[in-house]
C-alpha cells in the first residue's frame, strides 16, 4: 500500500443533507476523530449538528384545510427532525485501488463500510440510533483525503394522529462529504 493508515489518528470535518425527508431541508455539519487499528479496521467518534428549514411541501400542505362533519383543520404531519448526533463506529476498508486521471495524476481510494450506533437529539427527545454507512475516500497527499458517505441514522420516531400515538422506525439517509486529515505518522 502506498497511503498506509495503520495506528493513524484522524481528524475531519463535513457538511451534507439528510435525502428522504420531505418536510423539511436538513442540512448537516460534523466533525470526526478516529484511528485506525489495522489496514482495514478503524475506530471513529462523529459529531453533527443538524439545520432545517420547512419545505415547500410543508408549507402546501400546511395551506390546506380539511373538513369533516363541519369541523375544519389545518393539516400537520407529524415528523421528526433531527438536531444533533453523536455517534462511535467501526469501519471497514477491505477495498482499496488507484485511478488514473488522463494519464496525469493517480488518485488512491479506500472504499469503506461503517456500523455504529449514536445518540441523537431529535424534535422528539433524545433518541438511541443504528447507523450503517457506506463510504469512499479519495486521497490528495499521504495526510490528507476528501471523504463521501452515506448514513442510514436508523431510528424510532413517535408518529401522533386523531387515533393516538404510534411508534415507527425510520430511516434518514445523510450524504456528507468532508476533509480528512491524518494526525500522526511519517508522511506528514
């Protein structure tokens, strides 16, 4: 290998989306600390802080107005939003390789699978989450990489109706990507 990782800590920030949600736009900015075992097994503590803004179909729907039996309402969906995490995982970088870019430049890459779990805040409460990723990593120099992952921060939301109250577990797939930079090592 010629961009070793073994016993390197790592510090990184990122900034992404959270995709399926169709109340509202959540925007995500996190940090990262890890290090990595071996190879191909490493460590890491994430921090994210969530924003979110209510969307246009939100707001459409929240301009209706239903009524039934001569009593009308507005209608409101009850979501979740997310509002901070933290969250430990295991990765895996069992896949790595170079591409060549025009015949001028190599670019190394690690493809990466995570698992982890995470306590998140959420407009609920505070929530325990699962949280498998998917990711890849593509590196600039010995020290220093671009990151992009997928998250799926696997939840119990509480979903509120005229009927009562049910629990449902749901999936928020967050896309971030960020910078990655190792900490320690001879490649500095």
């Amino acid at each position: 290998r010629f961009f070793t990782k073994e016993m390197r800590m790592e510090a990184g920030a990122s900034y992404g989306s959270v995709l399926n949600e169709s109340y509202s736009k959540t925007q995500a900015i996190g940090v990262r600390l890890g290090i990595f075992l071996s190879e191909k097994i490493g460590l890491e503590y994430n921090f994210a802080q969530f924003s979110s803004t209510d969307s246009a179909d939100l707001l459409a729907l929240r301009a209706q107005e239903v009524c039934i039996e001569l009593q009308c309402r507005t209608l409101e969906p009850s979501f979740i939003r997310l509002q901070r995490m933290h969250q430990g995982q295991i990765v895996a970088a069992p896949v790595y390789g170079k591409i060549n870019l025009f015949d001028s430049a190599i670019i190394y890459s690690d493809l990466t699978f995570s698992v982890g779990a995470g306590q998140v805040n959420t407009s609920q409460g505070g929530k325990w989450a699962f949280t498998p990723g998917l990711g890849q990593r593509f590196y600039f120099t010995k020290a220093m990489s671009l990151r992009v992952d997928v998250t799926d921060i696997f939840l119990k939301e509480t979903i509120n109706s005229s009927k009562g109250s049910m629990d449902n577990w749901r999936h928020n797939w967050v896309a971030q990507a960020g910078l990655s930079v190792f900490l320690n090592g001879e490649e500095l």
